[in-house]
C-alpha cells in the first residue's frame, strides 16, 4: 500500500522514472465503412506522446483535457498502440530551466510537506506533488476513459443545457448547445426536437450544421400552463429533475438521440451597498431566495483517482447533506471532478463553488501555457454547465492574495510583471472564456477575494481579506478558538479550520506498533503542515488537561481523543459566530452570508483539517456540524459578561417557539434551575437576539452555582414537534471544572431491522461522549455529546453488514473523564 508508513517517500522512484504503457488491440469493426476514426482520451495524466503503428498522433500535456487525435489513415484491423509518458517531475525542472527572464514562484513546497517543486509549470492536479494535509504522488498514466470513435456524415462531441427565468414575461427557457464534427465538405440540414413530456413542452427547429467542428444553440420556451419546478438545494426544498430527450434527424438518414435531465434554478452572487455598512454584500440568491451557505472545501478524495469509485463520492457527499449542508468548495489545487460528483450533488441539493485548477502559486502566461488552459477551461465548462449544482466558477484559490500579500517575498519594482500575468490568465483568458461559454452563473477571479472592489481595484486589491467586501480565508491556530472575538465579522467565510487526528483504527491501517505514539518518526512525518502536532497541544492545553497516562498506546489514543474534541469544539465556535452574525452590522461588519469550513474529506490518512477520514468514517467535527448547521438553531456567546442567546434559522417562515435553559452542576444529573421563556419569534432566515442576561445575575439565580462548576444548555421547542437540537454553553474552562467525577458509563447494543440501538447509561454527568466502533463502517446519529440525562439512545447506521456482537466487540466508550 502506497500510504502504509513511509511509502510516500519510499516510492518516490516511480515518479521519477518515464513509463510507456502500450497493447495491441484488434480493430473490432470494418474500417472501410467509416469516413471518420478519432482515438479519444477524456484523460491523459499528463505529458506523454502517443502512438499508434509507429505513427506519433501528437502529445498530451495537461491532464485536465480531453485528446481527441484522427486515426482514419494509420488505423489497420491489427494495431499496436504505445502513450509514452515522461515524469512530470523532470518535465515540470525543464519547463522551469527553459522560463528565461524571471522566476514564476514558488519553487518548491516547504521541507514539511516531502514534496516536490514547481508544481505550478505542468497542468496538473497541484496537491500531487505535496500539499500541507497530503503525500507526494506525482502519478502517471491513463486516468480516464480512453476509445474509438467511428463515424460517418456527423457526430455530437458536447451537449448541454442551461435555464434562464425571464422575469419580464414570468417565463423558463432552455438555452441548449451542442457541438458537433461534420465530416461532409458541404453543409448538412435538419431537424432537432426536444420534449419533455412532464411540462408538456415540444418544439422543433431546423438546423443547418457546417462543416468541421462547430456549435448550435436551440432555445427552449417552457410551457407556461406548467408550474415548473425548481431545483432547490438541500434544505430548502426539492431537486427537481425533468427528463428530456433531443433528437437530431439530419438528411443524412442517420439520427441521435440525447437523454438528459432539465433542471431549472437561477443563480446571483448578490453585490450591493448595506445600510449602516461601507462596502458591498456578498451572498447568493437561489430562485430568487437568499441563501445562507452551509458547507465545506473539498479535496481530492484520494492521491490515485482511480481509486474514487462511485461509492466513495456517494458516501462522502450523503455526508455532507446529513450534516445539514447545502454546499461544497471543489478547491483549485484538486482536479476537476467527475461527471458522477456532480451527479450526485443535482440529485442531494450540494451547491458547488468551482474553482479552476489554480492553488497558492503565480502561473506561467507563455502561448502554449494560456493555449492548454484556454483548451482546458473550454473543456470543463462545456462537461459542466448543464450542472444546477454548480453556482459559481471561481479563477483560482489564494493567488490574489499571494500578491496582495506578496507572500514569495518580490521586489516591488517587479510587481507589475505578475499583475500583469495574473490579468493575462486569470481575466483575459480564463473569464473570457466563462462568459462566452457560460452565461448562466457568477464569476469571481480569485478567493478569498473583494468581489467588485477587486475589479476596480485592477483584480488585485490591496487587501482581499477585507471584512466589508467579497469572501475571507482565515486561519490562526494561537489564539483561543473559543473566543469568538478573534474571528473575522466577514461577509462570507469560504476557508477556516483546525486540524485533528483520525482515529485510532484508521491510522492502525497504515502503521506499526513503534509509530504509536503523538512524537514518533511515523507521527511527524504524517504531519505535513509546519509545528502543527504542537499547535493542536496548545490549543487544547488552553482548555483541557492533556494526558498523562503510562501506558505509551493509552496516552496516543487519548491525544487523537482530545485533538478531534477539540477540533469540533474550535470549528463549531467560529461556525456559529458566522450564523448569527447573517442579520447585524457592528461596526460596520456583518451579514455573514456563508460559512464552508476547511475541509470535509481526506486524501490519506494523516492528521488534517478534514472532519470525515480517508475512508468515510466521520470525525467528532462532522458529528458537531450536523449540529451547528442545524436548520434550527440556539446559539449562545458572552460579551464583556452577559449571556446573549441567538435564534438561527434558515427556514422559510417565522416560527413562535419556546426557549429552554437548563443549568447543570458537573456534579450531579439533576438540573440546578431552568428557564423556559415562551412566545419567542425566531424569523424566517435570520439571527435574531432571543435571551439575554449578566452572567453575575444569572450565576444568582441559579443557586449554588459558580463558572466553573455549573454548565448551561439550551435548545427551542415548538408546538408542531419542531425543535432544535441542544445546544451548550461552557461557562469556563473544561480543565478547571469542579465537580467532574469518573462515572460507571456503559452501552447496551441491540438491532431493528437494518439499525443498531446503542442505550447508554451513566451516573453522572459526561462531557463529550464518543462511541467508536473501529473499522466497521457507518456512522451514528449523533457523537461527541454533553450526557446530563441517566438514559441515551443513539442509533447506528451501518454502510455494510455487521452485528450486535461485532459493534460490542468493537465499542469503545471514550469521555473527557477517561483522560488520565
């Protein structure tokens, strides 16, 4: 295995070798009968030449591209077919050795990552050659389908479909394109007619296709008798789908056929002054709805793509959605996805912020770089538009702000040349492209990035983290993340996080017995972001005690414990301080309009920020997300010592709920007081400000009770059986909470029919509780809770089969009070 140990290092030889995969393949159809014959690769991954007989068609150099070369003349009933790759590492050395005139930084990654250098001269996915969360595997070979194409008169290489809503006449229209090759020397007519029966809507037009490789666009008017309707994303209504079929009947005698899916849903990126605020909004409008964006960044879910199987993405993004998000980052040091991704995200309401390939570097702008990526961005435009999931491309991650920010350290008399390339690729040539292939959605250069006040600014502002404009990255790993005034009071929050560790049983996988333990060779070589085994100790030593135990196996197993702990608890702080600061300006700062912590998944199994594991099993993090990502929401913080409660919500109508506070001693089950304030209106897709009180006042009421040996919890409760999860509120550090005591925890498991019921019971008080089964996949309804009740049932989903026997021989029950 590749990822066991220090085979990231170890393996590194075939990277650096050139490799020839080649066959001989039979021709398994009449040759003569074709006027046509194409070799297509959708994916060449990346610098080869290829032949076939002896004969070089041409060369690959960009894995992002589809490679259609014509064969008609050197193809036989038997051939003999070689891709001769060169290793992208001694290509990507020569690129750069032969860019005379000044350097396109960085050169290389930072020692911690084991990588290697200038990752930025070859069109590649960037994060194989080290990222600061993966390994180095600069991979080679044939990544996707490669095949025949045999055809006579014509053939449709692209199609696609976009909806437009025409405010004007209240009507849905279909903009259809397609691209085809025509081999006759002169012009071909016909007839195209698409129906979708469900909206009773047929049409047919006359089509005229020239030769050589050209377009056509169709446009659809929507029946207006039918109530069309919208796709919507997770949480906020269904995602609809219409089936369509598109026939082409040409002169020819010789028709096609296109089966797809319709879907309708318009899309704004909302930039407009606030009142009460200098700057701009920024947030997006879904079928005329403002949205609050709930989600996370997405990372290429393995080093070797041909591992990510549908049932990996499906896993992976039915994740996401049972986390109560609407959205994901598909960020621009990954690849481009497969068509199955986006699949599924039009199927489970998973909006999707694209990123081009382009990460935390500056870019080469000679001809045949901007020629491959004007190639490239065609290309994945045209396999993507037809999405309703994607609702913005975006040009880039970070590189805007690597100049603002001039994090490569150059010359300030040198400036100009890379804003110059930066407008080169990233405006002239990418945005270009966008919005003549695409006019259905936003584009934004960069991100983080201000938007507008970008633009005006020449693409690159002076500071693109600014608060007032556009969206913000924001990472800091020494301030107190439970402090909620370290935060950025940001329009959109697109980056931020903290790392963990995976559990025990994933890390067991790729290691041995000598590795376990935080401060082993296997330990620091897993950790690919600088002194960030430490970071997670301090920011943990700020608030629990860290382990002691004797036992070497014990004390790891308690760290990776404590760091995902902390890890949920950081990012659900920073998260809920996003929601409830949508509806305010303080300051001038507010209406946070979108919240995508950094990251959702993982590409091996190291620590990261990720909050499910490489291999599907779902962190403490995730668990808490379902959380504060509620639709429905309680969420409390503390100023200058008073208690403020918000009431999130994201649904769509104004709801009378009642407010439940329940105070606790750590020592003891039974509530010390409660509170229960009725008639309280929590609007519609808002914040709103519900309870308040001085915490000297509230610490009265609630007899006996100090900071730290007292905890509040909270939850909102209506008539019609809705209620919001609880939520909690620590009123002091959790490493000097008095009253704590070691507590008789334990589990009884049972099944009904494909769910496992686990009942656990307890004596006292138990703060985050965390059930794990090791590697039996699945995950449970809820983890990581503040237990205050004698009695819990929590379900277990299985993602395959197991029993009672194998989850009690797997259980082990972990709390804060195991931690010696």
């Amino acid at each position: 295995d590749p990822y066991y140990r220090f085979n990231d290092v170890m393996y590194r030889w075939i990277s650096l070798d050139n490799w020839t995969y080649s066959r001989t393949f039979k021709t398994p159809f009449d040759i003569r009968k074709w006027q046509k014959l194409n070799l297509v690769f959708e994916g060449v991954d990346t610098v080869a030449q290829i032949l076939i007989n002896n004969v070089t068609l041409g060369r690959t150099d960009n894995m992002f591209n589809r490679y259609s070369f014509d064969i008609t003349s050197v193809i036989k009933e038997v051939n003999f077919i070689e891709v001769r790759f060169l290793s992208a590492i001694s290509y990507t050395a020569e690129q750069n050795r032969c860019h005379k005139g000044y350097s396109i930084p960085p050169e290389c990654p930072p020692p911690v990552q084991k990588g290697e250098c200038h990752a930025n001269f070859i069109r590649k996915e960037q994060c194989s050659f080290s990222w600061d969360w993966g390994p180095s595997f600069p991979t080679q070979g044939i990544w996707k389908d490669a095949r025949i194409e045999a055809y006579n008169h014509y053939h449709l290489i692209y199609f696609s479909l976009t909806s437009f809503f025409v405010k004007s006449t209240q009507k849905w229209h279909l903009e259809i394109e397609a691209i085809f090759d025509v081999v006759s020397s002169k012009p071909i007519v016909g007839l195209a007619t698409v129906n979708i029966p469900k909206l009773q809507t047929q049409q047919t037009f006359n089509v005229v296709l020239q030769p050589g490789e050209g377009s056509i666009v169709l446009l659809v008017n929507i029946n207006k008798s039918f109530a069309v309707e919208p796709w919507w994303p997770n949480g906020h209504g269904k995602q609809t789908g219409y089936n369509m079929t598109t026939t082409f009947i040409m002169e020819t005698g010789y028709q096609i056929e296109k089966f797809s899916k319709a879907y309708f849903r318009t899309v704004e990126l909302v930039q407009e002054p606030i009142h009460g605020s200098p700057g701009l909004s920024f947030y997006f409008r879904i079928n005329d709805r403002p949205i609050f964006i709930k989600g996370s960044n997405w990372i290429p879910a393995d080093s070797f793509q041909d591992r990510v199987t549908y049932d990996t993405l499906w896993l992976l993004l039915k994740s996401a959605a049972d986390a109560n998000m609407n959205a994901l980052r598909v960020w621009g040091g990954g690849v481009y996805e497969q068509d199955e991704f986006y699949d599924i995200c039009d199927e489970i309401g998973i909006m999707i912020w694209q990123d081009f390939m382009f990460a935390c570097a500056l870019y080469p702008t000679d001809q045949n770089y901007l020629e491959s990526v004007r190639v490239e961005v065609t290309h994945q435009v045209r396999r993507l538009k037809s999405h309703p999931s994607i609702i913005l491309w975006s040009g880039n991650n970070e590189n805007e702000a690597a100049i603002a920010s001039n994090w490569f350290s150059i010359p300030y008399a040198d400036r100009e040349v890379y804003i110059k390339d930066y407008i080169m690729l990233y405006v002239k040539n990418i945005r270009e492209i966008v919005l003549a292939e695409d006019k259905s959605r936003p584009f934004v250069a960069s991100s983080p990035t201000n938007g507008l006040e970008s633009v005006k600014e020449g693409w690159v502002s002076q500071n693109p983290y600014d608060t007032h404009y556009g969206d913000t990255h924001f990472y800091d790993y020494s301030i107190d993340c439970w402090n909620w005034a370290v935060y950025p009071k940001t329009r959109f929050a697109s980056e931020y996080g903290f790392q963990s560790w995976p559990s025990f049983s994933t890390i067991k996988k790729v290691s041995s017995a000598e590795d376990w333990s935080y401060t082993s060779n296997f330990s620091l070589h897993r950790q690919h972001h600088e002194n960030g085994n430490d970071q997670m100790l301090q920011q943990i030593g700020y608030h629990f005690k860290l382990p002691q135990s004797t036992d070497p196996i014990k004390k790891f197993k308690d760290m990776i414990y404590l760091t995902q702990v902390m890890q949920a608890q950081c990012v659900k702080t920073e998260t809920e301080f996003y929601r409830f600061s949508q509806s305010e300006i303080i300051k001038g700062e507010g209406h946070t309009m979108g919240a995508l912590y950094w990251q959702l998944n993982d590409i091996w199994q190291a620590p990261s920020w990720a909050s499910v594991e490489y291999g599907g099993k779902w962190k403490l993090l995730h668990y808490f997300a379902q959380n504060f990502f509620a639709p429905l929401l309680p969420v409390a913080y503390e100023d200058e010592g008073v208690l403020y409660i918000y009431g999130v919500s994201d649904l769509h109508v104004d709801h009378k709920l009642t407010l439940r506070v329940v105070v606790y001693t750590w020592s003891s089950l039974e509530p010390v007081c409660t509170l229960s304030k009725g008639g309280v209106i929590v609007k519609a897709q808002s914040a709103v400000p519900i309870y308040k009180e001085s915490i000297n006042e509230f610490l009265e009421r609630c007899q006996n009770c100090t900071r730290k040996s007292c905890v509040v919890t909270f939850c909102l409760v209506g008539e019609d059986g809705l209620q919001s999860p609880t939520n909690h509120h620590f009123l002091s550090s959790l490493k000097d909470a008095v009253g704590l005591e070691k507590t008789q925890l334990s589990a009884l498991v049972s099944q009904q029919d494909d769910i496992y019921i686990f009942v656990l019971q307890t004596t006292a008080i138990v703060p985050f509780v965390s059930l794990d089964v090791g590697s039996i996949k699945g995950r449970f309804s809820e983890n990581g809770f503040l237990m205050t009740e004698k009695k819990k049932v929590v379900m277990f989903y299985p993602w395959e089969p197991t029993s009672v026997e194998e989850l009690e021989e797997s259980l082990t029950l972990t709390s804060l009070l195991d931690i010696i």
